[in-house]
C-alpha cells in the first residue's frame, strides 16, 4: 500500500527514467516495426526508386518504409502516436529539471529549449501523419522543420545538462554522430540523385537510419537524469523541486579559458537577441541594395546599345567622401537612424513605374546606404566589441542576402527590379527593414565626438582605403550569389564539379566559417600567411575548373569573410572620408574593370582590358594585401598580432554568442533551401508518344523586360505554353556585378522540369549561350569561336538522349554586325563543328545573316551538312533553326510583348524519321501531337501570338 502524506494520498509512484524509457522502446518499435513488416511484406517494392531496384539497391530507405504502403505504414503512424505521450511527458520534465537550476534561476533558456522540443514533437506528427504521398511539399517542410529545430534542442540539452559525467559523455557522442552523419548522408544522397550511382541509395539509407537511431538515443539519455526523479500521483497537485547544476556550471569549473563554456555560461536573453536579429537585417538592408543598383543601370545600356550616360550612377558609393568634413560627420552621427531610414528611399523604388526615376532612388538609397554604414563603423571604433558587433552584421547581412538569393532563385525578392507579379516581397521586406533600423541604432558609442580607437593609429590611410576597395569589391563579385563561383568553374556535362544546387551551401558554409575565423582569431585572419591562402585560392578558381577550381573558390571564400573585421576596423582608425570615401572610389573601379573585360567593344579603350579577368583578380588581392599591410601596422601591440583575442567584457562574450547562434540559423536556412529547390531530374517531354521535340531559340536580353522588371516568370509561362522539349537561350549570362549576380536558368530549368547547361561561364567573357533540355544532356562541350576583333562567340554542342537516339544540338550566338571578318571565322568554325557530327542535329542560333545572302550559304549547305528550317522566310536576320538527320513538321515565330527586344523561333521534329521535303501542308493534315498550341493564334495571350505568317507552317 502507499505511504500518505500529510498533504494528500499517495495512489501511485514509480522512477522518472521509465518515462525515458517508454519513449525511447516505443520509438524504435515505431521504426523498427515498420522497417520488419515492409521488409516481410513488399521488399522489393520499398528498394525501388526512381533509377534503380533491386539488386543494385536492397535496403529500405525511412521515408520509403513509413510513408509508401499499407500495413507498414499503419505499424508505424500507431507506435508513434503512442510515443507522443511519453515525448510530452519528457520535454515537460525536462524543462522542472533544469528551470530552477542555479545558473539558468532567471533565463529564459529553459523555456526556449521546451518550446523547441515541443515544435519537434508537433512537427515529427507533421511529416509522420502527413506523408510524401500524401502531399510531397508539406512533409518535406514538417520534415526540414524538425531536422532545423533539432540543432537548437541539442545545444540546449548540452548547454542544461546536470553535471553527470557519464551522461554528458554519451550525448556529446551521440549529438557529434548525429550530425557527422549529416555529410556522408548528403553526398551518397548527391550521388543518387545527381550522379545516379547504382547502390548509392542503399548506402544513404543506412545514413538516415542511422539518423533516426541517434536521434532517439540522444533523448534515451535523460534516463540517466531522472533516475532522480520520482513521479507521484496523489489527490492533490505538487510541484517537483530541484537545485542541481547545469552542465554550464560543470564545463566551467573544468573548462575555465575556453570560449564554448563561457558562451553556455551566458543566460539568454530576448533583447539581446532582438538586438542581433535587427542588425543582421539591416545589414542585408545594405546588401539588398547594393546589388540593386548595377542591375538598375544595366538596363539603359542595354537599350541605348552603348553608354548611355547613366552609369556615371556608380558613383554612388564614393558618399563616405563627405565625412571628411567634420560638421557633416557629426550630424550624420548624430541622426544615423534617419541616415540609415532614408537608404529605404533604395528599396522603396519599386514602386515607381519610370525606370529612369526609379534608378535616381535606388542610387540615392546606395548613397544613404554607404554614408550610413561608414558613419556607423567610426561611431563605434571606441569600443571594439561594439565595433565587432556592427562589422559581423555586416557581414552577416551580405550572407542573409547571398542565402534570399538562393531561395529565390538568384533574384532577391526586395530588388527594385521585383514587384508583386514576378514574386518580389518589397512590402514585408521594408516594413521589416523599418523595425530593424528603428532597434539596431537605438545608440552608437559616440554621439558626435571623434573618439579615438585604442592602441596605435599607425598605417597607411591609403593602403587601408586600397583594402576596403578590393574586399568589398571581391564581397560583391564573389559572394553576393552562391552560384557565381560555381558558374566560374562548370564545363558542362558530364558533371564533373559543383552544382548551383545544392553546392551553394558549401559557399555559405565556408562563409560561415570565415566569420568565425575573423571572430576567434583575428591575428590569424590578419597574418600574411591567411592572406597567402586566400592569394593561392584565387589563382586556383581563375585558372582552374570543375571540383578543384571550387575548392580554390572556397579558401578564397574563407579568407574574404575572416578578413572583414580586420581590414574595417584598421581603415576606421583614420578619416572615414580618406579610407571608406577613396576605397568605394576604388571599388567601382574594379567593378568598371570587370564588366570591360567582356564589353570592350562598347567602352573607350575597352581592348586594352579584354578577356582579362586574371587582371582584375590580380589587382583585387593586391589591394586586399595592401589593407594587410596597414592593418598589420596599426595592430594596437605586437601581442595582438601573436595572441588569440578575446571579448573584454561579459557583455562582449554574450554579444558574440548570439551572432553565432544567428549564423547557425543561416546556416540552417540555407540547406533547407537546399533541400527543397533539389531538382527531381524525373523529366518528360511534351509529346512523348510522337517521339516529337519541340525546340526554340530566344535571346532574352538578360531577363530585364522593357520595364526593367525581372523576366523570368512572364519567360517561363511563355516558355510552358509553347510546350518547348528543348531551348537555347542567349544574352543569358547574368554573373556580373551590373547584372546583379543573377542565374535565369536556373528558375526556368525548376520550373519548367528542365536539364540545364550554363554555357561558358561567367570567366568567359562572353554574353551567354545556355542550354534547356527535357531530355538528358550526355555530354556538352562549350566553345569560345574566333573573334579576332569584336565581342566573343559563345557556341553549346550538347548530345542529348532524346527517345533512346542521340541528337546534337548546338546553341550559338555569333558576333556583332560591325565585325564582318569575325563572324566569317565563326561561320567555318561552326559549319566544320556541326559537319563534324555523325548524329541527328539542330542549330538554335543568333547568326547576324540574311538568308540566303554571305555567310548563310556556309550554314546551310554541304560545308556543314545543315537544312534550314524554312528556306522561304526571307524576313529573318538574327535568329535561325537549322537540322539535319530528323524531320522537320512545324515552324512559328512568336512576338516577344515586352519581355526583350528579340521574338521566339519554334521549330517541331520528329525523331527516328527522314528529313521530309519544304513543302507546306494544311494544319488539319497534321498530327495533334504535332501541332502547335492554338493559344497563340489570333491576338495571342498576354501580347504572345504567332507573327510574320500569323500562323505556324507545317511542313510535309
């Protein structure tokens, strides 16, 4: 019988570790179960995937063994339903054991961590009741939602945990397992889905179930924390008391100097959170519109074709120059929230219909902008943890723009160039923008006054602005888009390096990576052997390509973002106006120097700089070396220089551990993006049945419609509703800062289920050719065409597996109009490389040529062994379709509306069958299959219609 007590019966008592105990067996039964029964019942059916069965495959994946079939999933969805109980019950006694504990009697952490264990439990119910084929979209998010939130729940579970050595000793090797596993399950998952390696799904799911396996032994841990509990169940309610320390405590009495402790040792705190939050956000409020300006100003060269006047705007940023008078930086100080309120004026643009106004606002918001963020720095140069903490938002907010990049498909959706109906969320962005500036310059370390920064001002002014140029020259180039690096170093198909996706997140790990670096070992991040690496790592991406080439761009990576801290806090030890105003002036030289490198043909004494990238590199590391030199020299002492630098304060240490819980959030948030843009590669063309291919080409004039809004939704429903199997895009190359770090093939090859080829990279020097294909590109090799005088010649030669026969396809775009010489080399180079072809082939080309006039005869003719696609259109001088080896059924041009200044050509084949003759044949005797859409006809949609013939022609 139980003992009573005074303040009620007890009915009933037992140990707390059998709530651990039943979470953790009912759990596994869960797994396991399913995993016997799906096993004993459909075995090979739960071994299939999309590429391979059984035997190359013949283990189960989780997803596969819980989700697909009937009884396993019933098995499963009961045991876990069971285990929410216990689960609850766990995170509830979690949260008594550790609430009123010494160290965390007044923190909110407690809390925080239970609210995140719940989330889990609720959203583990998400993917598990909810499942892939049920709706695919919402268990990838419970699922994606639940892995996020297991980071912060295992930190916090370490962070409380009780001093038990043994039980601190198997989560550490349970969490450190957890995630060690994260890697080899991401590159077998790589090597599956990417590479279709037989047997490489099998190998993952021993990962993921590897996976689940430390995820609930992690939690089985706590059995050994409340074998000091007892639960009581009486007629009257009780509170359980404890006063145990924490783990925090325990690592701090082992562990005094290191940093990780006294990071734990900190209780949390919502302000200071806030506070971090908002100055991330406000640095990528700078970023944002940053990057919005060259692609603003891009657009009237464009239509201009030449220098239009208004790119003198770049010259936007050299505002720092004016806080060389002393009154005017005291006022900007003074109000640096109003400075920092009105760069909104950037963002704010888009509502403004006049591309031309519109530009003057987003270059008066860049002003704002680096005036603000100049002032901000030297504000604060008194204090160097508050230095710190502004110089980390700021990089930081450069990673949050690269990571909304990323999520949007290269566009960020608060440009100017971004409204309601091509997907921008300009509303929420700016609203939020207003809180974030409201909260991070509540106050500066100074309110005016020159306060001067500690220890030595030595160090060249000059050499310090000469760093501040190539770092944030090198920031913007590089790394304000994941892909542009990975774009340097593509050579096509087969794959043999980095994939925009999910290879980006390697860029936003070793950004990550170099932020800590700069945090924790500022002495190293400023040596002249870091700066050797960061030298080495951009010799390597500009001379080399595929896997190598992008681990040269990844040490650069790392440099760049340690370097951060160390070349700004060194150039606001002088005049903000010398080293901020003269290193942006230096900066838009390099950003001039690098467009001219591929627009030479347009710029005064542009010869002189083409195709010299290498140059550009060159001089960007050697002003980053020169910023090195006078960091160096105004170290505060030769100690600095030796020794690890730590926060002065606790304040500081605090500060700093919020940033990086708000790296790792980024972090997070960029491989779930990742995750959920990771193609499917399970593609079919649009008439599959006819063994039809339906192919196009359109030059794209850089997705900027006449608007100078960003094209690429009006581009892909075009591109949809002409049921386009294959499509050669040019003008495509976006990876410039004037085009805005953008990547269209990217958003069209998603949304269109297309395979994608890049074409020369942005290293190339070319305007781009790009490749979309519904069918499997085999191989692609990219050519660079001779071009003695006028602008490079981008030309793809893809093999694609189209119905089980090979066919080439080439995308071409050739030379200017004023280079006739040029085009004749390209015109032999292109005819022998499509001659050279023994397969089945199309040409989607730009060709600068009247048919049947010059340069045409050697297109089309025996010297390439090419037909073209309708030797009566004689109203054509730029785009052209040319065959050989298939038949030819159909041909439209489509009107462009407004999207760019070039129409679509369409052309319709037949694989398998002969070429056929040039006669026409009525509509009514063609296929349905192979006709094209009636959409078009008439008056069209959305200004799409067929022209010029105001019909498609079939052809017999």
């Amino acid at each position: 019988m139980a003992p009573k007590y005074k303040d009620g019966d007890v009915v009933a008592s037992f140990s707390g570790k059998w709530i651990s105990w039943t979470h953790t067996v009912v759990a596994y039964m869960a797994f396991l179960g399913a995993l016997i029964v799906g096993i004993a019942l459909h075995y090979r059916k739960i071994v299939q995937n999309e590429h391979y069965g059984y035997p190359q495959e013949w283990f189960p994946s989780v997803s596969a063994t819980i989700g697909d079939r009937y009884p396993e999933r019933s098995v499963f969805q009961v045991f876990i339903a069971i285990t929410s109980g216990p689960r609850f019950a766990l995170v509830a006694m979690w949260y008594m054991m550790t609430r009123r504990t010494t160290t965390h009697k007044n923190s909110s952490l407690p809390k925080f961590i239970t609210g995140v264990g719940l989330f889990r439990t609720l959203t583990c119910g998400g993917w598990t009741y909810v499942t892939s084929t049920d709706d695919h979209d919402w268990h990838d998010i419970f699922m994606i939602s639940y892995l996020v939130a297991t980071l912060p729940w295992t930190l916090g579970c370490l962070a409380l945990s009780p001093p038990n050595p043994q039980a601190i000793k198997y989560r550490r090797a349970f969490a450190g397992a957890f995630f060690g596993t994260l890697v080899p399950l991401i590159y077998f998952f790589i090597q599956h889905k990417v590479h279709r390696v037989p047997g490489a799904y099998t190998i993952y799911a021993f990962f993921e179930w590897s996976l689940v396996l430390l995820d609930v032994a992690f939690d089985a841990v706590t059995v050994m924390d409340f074998e000091s509990f007892e639960v009581v169940i009486r007629d009257v309610k009780g509170v359980s008391r404890g006063t145990g320390k924490t783990h925090a405590d325990f690592v701090l009495e082992q562990e005094k100097n290191r940093e990780v402790a006294e990071v734990f040792n900190q209780s949390f705190s919502w302000p200071m959170a806030l506070d971090t939050v908002a100055g991330v956000y406000n640095g990528f409020i700078f970023w944002s519109t940053l990057t919005s300006l060259g692609v603003t100003i891009w657009y009237f060269p464009l239509w201009y074709m030449g220098i239009s006047g208004y790119e003198a705007l770049v010259m936007s940023t050299i505002s720092p120059f004016f806080l060389g008078i002393a009154p005017f930086r005291r006022f900007i100080i003074k109000n640096l929230r109003a400075t920092h309120l009105i760069t909104l004026v950037g963002l704010l643009s888009y509502l403004i219909k006049s591309p031309v106004y519109r530009l003057f606002a987003v270059s008066f918001g860049v002003f704002t902008g680096c005036l603000a963020w100049t002032a901000t720095f030297y504000a604060e140069r008194s204090q160097p943890h508050r230095l710190e903490a502004r110089i980390t938002s700021f990089s930081l907010g450069l990673l949050a723009s690269s990571i909304a990049k990323f999520a949007f498909q290269t566009n960020n959706p608060i440009w100017p160039i971004m409204h309601g109906p091509n997907g921008g969320w300009n509303k929420l962005g700016i609203f939020l923008g207003v809180l974030a500036i409201l909260r991070s310059t509540r106050s500066t370390a100074s309110n005016g006054a020159d306060l001067l920064a500690p220890g030595s001002r030595k160090g060249s002014p000059v050499a310090a602005a000469f760093g501040i140029s190539g770092l944030l020259f090198a920031l913007h180039s590089l790394l304000s888009d994941s892909s542009t690096m990975i774009l340097w170093v593509w050579e096509g198909y087969p794959v043999r390096g980095p994939l925009s996706v999910p290879h980006g997140t390697y860029t936003f790990v070793a950004m990550g990576a170099g932020i800590v670096l700069g945090l924790f070992a500022p002495a190293l991040a400023r040596s002249w052997t870091m700066f050797g690496i960061g030298a080495v790592g951009a010799a390597v991406l500009t001379c080399f390509h595929n896997w190598f080439g992008y681990y040269g761009a990844l040490a650069l990576t790392v440099y760049l973002m340690a370097a951060c801290p160390v070349i700004i806090s060194s150039g606001i030890r002088h005049s903000p106006g010398l080293t901020f105003g003269l290193g942006f002036f230096f900066y838009n030289v390099l950003v001039l120097a690098h467009v001219w490198v591929v627009a030479y043909a347009f710029v005064p004494g542009g010869p002189l700089m083409r195709e010299h990238t290498d140059w550009v590199m060159t001089a960007t590391m050697l002003c980053i070396g020169a910023g090195i030199f006078s960091a160096q020299t105004s170290a505060a002492s030769p100690a600095n220089q030796k020794a690890r630098v730590k926060p002065a304060n606790p304040n500081a240490r605090r500060q700093r551990s919020y940033y990086l819980y708000a790296l790792l959030v980024l972090e997070l948030l960029g491989a779930s993006v990742a995750y959920l843009r990771f193609p499917s590669y399970n593609y079919k063309p649009h008439h599959g049945d006819s063994k039809a291919i339906t192919a196009g080409i359109w030059t794209i004039h850089f997705s900027l419609d006449n608007d100078m809004w960003s094209s690429e939704r009006r581009m892909r429903d075009v591109l949809a509703e002409l049921e386009l199997d294959v499509v050669g895009l040019l003008e495509s190359d976006l990876q410039r800062i004037i085009m805005g770090n953008r990547d269209t093939t990217q958003y069209l090859a998603e949304e269109l289920g297309m395979y994608v080829d890049y074409g020369p990279g942005p290293n190339k020097h070319t305007w781009g050719a790009a490749l979309l294909s519904k069918f499997p590109i085999v191989n692609s090799t990219h050519h660079l065409l001779p071009s003695p005088v006028g602008e490079l010649a981008p030309a793809i030669h893809a093999t694609l597996d189209a119905y089980g026969a090979l066919v080439d396809v080439f995308v071409f775009h050739s030379g200017q109009d004023e280079d006739p010489e040029d085009r004749r080399l390209q015109t032999e180079y292109l005819s022998r490389l499509m001659a050279a072809s023994p397969r089945p082939a199309i040409l989607l080309s730009y060709l600068v040529t009247k048919p049947k006039q010059g340069n045409y005869n050697t297109y089309v003719g025996a010297a390439s062994g090419m037909r073209d696609i309708d030797p009566s259109d004689w109203d054509r001088w730029c785009e052209y379709i040319l065959y050989k080896g298939l038949r030819r059924t159909g041909y439209a041009r489509v009107s462009r509306d407004s999207i760019t200044d070039t129409e679509i050509q369409v052309g319709k084949f037949v694989v398998g069958q002969p070429e056929g003759t040039d006669d026409l044949i009525d509509e009514a005797d063609v296929p349905a299959d192979l006709r094209f859409p009636d959409l078009f006809k008439g008056n069209g949609v959305r200004g799409h219609r067929y022209h010029v013939f105001n019909q498609p022609r079939y052809f017999a």
